[in-house]
C-alpha cells in the first residue's frame, strides 16, 4: 500500500507541490492504497509564519480503463477521520465509485496523519471549566503546539484540499461530503469552482446553527433516533425477544444500563401504546397509554432518583450499552448488531474498544481526546452563535446530576460554555454554489438527528444542489448500504444530474 504511482501529466501554469509517498496507516485496509503528504502554509494568509503537514489517502479506480476522474470525501465531525473513510474496505462505497473514481480522503490539519495538535493536560477548577472552558482547552493546545490553534479552520482545511489537487494533477476534483463534510466540501466548491466538478452533499448541517446552536438542536433528534431504533427492534420481536413495542424495549434497554452503572437512564421513555398498560387496565384503551406518555419524562427522573438512593455516585454514562446508544442511535445499518447486543446474542463492547490490548485502549482513548480537541478548537475559532444563558440549568443538571451526555452536550454547547473566554478568530465562508458547472446533489434525511431536517435547505439554497428528501431514519446515506440511495449518487456522479427527488431510508 505505498508503491509509488505513475506519474500524471502536469497542467499547464500551476505550481504543484511536492508529494512525500508514504507507508499507509492501519486504518487503510485496501491493498491498492497510496499515501503521501504534502507541506503547506499553516496560515495561507501569511505564508511566512511556517508550515504544516498534511496527509492523505488515494485508492486508485480498480478499473482504470473506465476511470471518471477523483472523488474527495470527507466523513464529518469536525475531527472525522479521513484515512478510515476512504481507504478502509469496510466502508459501504458503491462498487461503481471504486471502479470509476480515485476515492480520496484528506486528512484534516489538527489530526494525526497531519501535523496534529498536542494538548497539555488543560486543569482548571470546576468553576473554571464553566467559566472559561474553551479558553482552557485553546491555552492547553497552545502549550502542545504554539501558534497553530487558530490555524484549526474550515476554510484552511478546504484550501488543504486544493493542495493536494494541485499536487496529484486533477484538474477537477468531485466531493462526497458526509456532514460536516458537506460544510467543508461546500466550502472548497465556493472557493474553487473552477476546479470542482460534481458535489454530493449528504445530511448537510446548518450553517445558522454554526456552532453554539449545533448541538441543542441535535438534543430532540437524539431521541427521536432511540425511539426509531427502539421501534425497530420491538417490530423485530420475533426475533430479538426484547419486547413488542417501542416502550417495552426501553424497559429492557434501562435496566440493562442499570446493571451496568447503577442507575437507570433519565433519557425520555417512547410513546406508550395500550399493550404497555399494566395488566388489567387494558379497557381503558388508548387515554391509558396517552397518560402514560405524558408521564414519561417525570416517570424516567423518578425513577433515575430512586437508584440515585442507594447508588448515590453512579450515572449511566458509565454504562457500555449507554456509550453504544448513543453511537448507534443516527446509524441504522448498525441497529441490527445492536439489537442482538441488547438480547445477549453479541457483546458490542468486546468487539470494539473492549476487545482491544490494554496499549491500544490507550492510543484509542488519546486519539478520541485528541479529535474532541481539535473539534472544540474549530468550533470555537469560528461560532457565530451567541450563547443562550437559560441553557446553564439543564448545563448544572446533567452535569452534576444525571451524567446524562445526551443534555450535557447540547447544554454546553448551548450554553456557551464551550467557548467561554475563546472568542472566533475567523469568519467562515459564505457559501455559493453561483459559480459551479454543474449543479451540486443534496440527500437529506427527514429523521435525521444530528443534521435535522430542517436545517438542510440552508446549504442547499446556497449552494443550488438538487435534493433528494431519504424518508426515514439515519444520519448519513450514501456509502451505508442504502442501494437506493447509492444508485442515485451513482448516477449522478456519471451524468451530472438525476431525475429522483425522494428515496426510502434503511428502515
């Protein structure tokens, strides 16, 4: 996976940098693989105050002969890591694109395989991390690596990308953004449209909520997406044992996470239907179980508290099917594993980092901190969000009380807490599709919880991407083995344009 590529022929009048070939990263599984870094500015405004690394990955078309030219992905985040995306064979890419395409991923400055950003442990009293959290995590990283932090932009990563353009000789590169990645792609389009050719923007964010509002946003889809994949797993009884309504399987869900941590969850319990009435109380049919709804949120807490009793240090979070939840709860193509690690028919933990050498635990664990760092620095670099301050109370609660990070999250972010005493250094992009060929592809999800769906039609107004509504569950489709789906990217990757504007979701 490091032979050295053919060479291709140099466009005319462009200075192309030069490429240092490489071992790949075991993150790359596919045999054909290339890797290779280039050097560019770490500001590009000031080339004179140094220079970064930054990495990438190519996977050649497997057939060449029916080769359409280099297809740049991005997977999300911020902090997604692109070597794992792209050059990974356990990634759903349609058949098609690997033929057809050189896949490329770019690995985005701040993460390894670039020059990546250190960060000292930041310290701080508790007080300091409320009063002044995004300042502690930019002062720390600053430490690690001075005079980088405010280098972490979307903008620099776009103009990252045009460099690894010029260096392999594409005159014109495709973007598939997953996303976050639909921000950054979008951002490369607006600032080099003429050297973008096709975009497929997939559960693209919205660029009103950047950054402060992203994540309170996301609070409300998060649970949608447990009751969705609550849902499936009770219309799969059959199979899975856990129960045959959604509010059943919650039941089975909260008590396992009470085995693991002590406590039950605070999260909101699904609607209830009249098979969830205590036995006996069927007759009274559906004003029962809409009572029982509308008690689901005190009846959660009460019973959180309860087991706070006897249990007074504990919190879910602590819980691995917690964790998991959370992972898999935007993912559909993950809940059928997910529900066999609720029945005990497999133990997600055991194949993930569970399963791991006591060393390669650690390296997993530094390479997550190292990634949520670089997310907050980007996010606070450039947030042109106000904090709202009726947020701290639910901030207090979750993060004193429940240890819930499903409203820790939203919380801090919402708060402002995440960036207090770290201003934005950058404005980002306004994004325009204006000067583009070819009219960019948007596919968005309409219970989606990380990109909700409401919030899509930002990029897409700006851009003038075509967009094709996926009704269902999931964040992201492209590439997670919704055939559906990936027909339609297909041909659009090819032609240029596409006649469908809806598709089914996974379930």
């Amino acid at each position: 996976m490091v032979a050295q590529p053919a060479a291709q022929a140099q466009p005319q009048a462009e200075n192309r940098p030069a490429i240092a070939w490489e071992d790949c990263p075991a993150e790359v599984t596919i045999d054909r693989a290339q890797c290779g870094r280039v050097t560019v500015p770490t500001y590009y405004g000031h080339p004179d105050r140094g220079t970064i690394s930054v990495g990438f990955v190519k996977v050649p078309a497997a057939n060449p002969s029916a080769r359409r030219g280099a297809l740049f992905t991005n997977p999300g985040g911020p902090g997604g890591d692109a070597y794992g995306w792209a050059g990974n064979d356990a990634i759903a890419w349609p058949q098609a694109v690997r033929d057809e395409w050189d896949v490329i991923g770019v690995q985005p400055r701040g993460l390894p395989g670039s020059t990546p950003v250190r960060c000292e442990e930041a310290g701080g009293s508790e007080a300091d991390v409320f009063l002044a959290y995004g300042k502690l995590v930019r002062d720390a990283c600053e430490k690690g690596t001075p005079g980088y932090t405010n280098s972490l932009t979307t903008e620099n990563t776009a103009r990252d990308w045009e460099e690894v353009r010029k260096a392999l000789g594409e005159d014109r590169i495709s973007i598939a953004g997953l996303s976050y990645g639909t921000f950054l792609g979008s951002t490369y389009a607006t600032l080099f449209p003429q050297h973008t050719d096709r975009v497929v923007l997939d559960s693209a964010m919205g660029t009103s909520l950047t950054w402060n509002g992203l994540l309170p946003a996301q609070r409300a889809g998060y649970e949608g997406a447990y009751h969705d994949l609550f849902a499936y797993i009770a219309a799969n009884d059959a199979r899975f044992h856990l129960g045959t309504t959604p509010l059943a399987v919650y039941e089975r869900w909260a008590a396992r996470i009470q085995r693991e941590s002590g406590v039950r969850p605070t999260t909101l319990p699904p609607n209830a239907k009249i098979g969830d009435l205590p036995p006996g109380l069927e007759v009274v049919g559906q004003p029962g179980a809409d009572l029982m709804t509308a008690t689901g949120a005190l009846r959660a807490n009460a019973n959180f508290l309860a087991d706070k009793v006897t249990h007074p240090n504990s919190v879910p979070v602590t819980s691995t099917t917690f964790a998991i939840t959370r992972e898999v709860g935007p993912r559909p193509e993950t809940w059928e594993k997910f529900a066999e690690h609720l029945a005990g028919q497999r133990d997600m933990a055991a194949e993930g980092i569970g399963g791991l050498s006591e060393q390669d635990q650690q390296k997993f664990m530094d390479a997550a901190m190292q990634a949520q760092n670089m997310q907050a620095l980007i996010m606070c670099n450039e947030n042109t969000v106000p904090g709202d301050p009726t947020q701290l109370p639910l901030l207090v609660w979750s993060n004193f009380v429940t240890g819930d990070f499903n409203d820790v999250f939203p919380a801090l972010w919402g708060s402002g807490t995440a960036c207090s005493g770290r201003g934005p250094v950058a404005t980002p992009v306004k994004l325009s599709g204006a000067h583009l060929a070819t009219r960019p592809l948007m596919l968005s999800g309409t219970r989606d919880p990380q990109t909700p769906y409401r919030y899509q039609g930002e990029i897409r107004d700006a851009m003038g991407a075509h967009q094709v509504t996926v009704n269902g569950p999931g964040h992201g489709h492209f590439a997670l083995g919704n055939k559906a789906v990936d027909d339609i990217v297909v041909d659009y990757l090819r032609t240029g344009h596409t006649a469908a504007t809806s598709a089914p979701g996974l379930h």
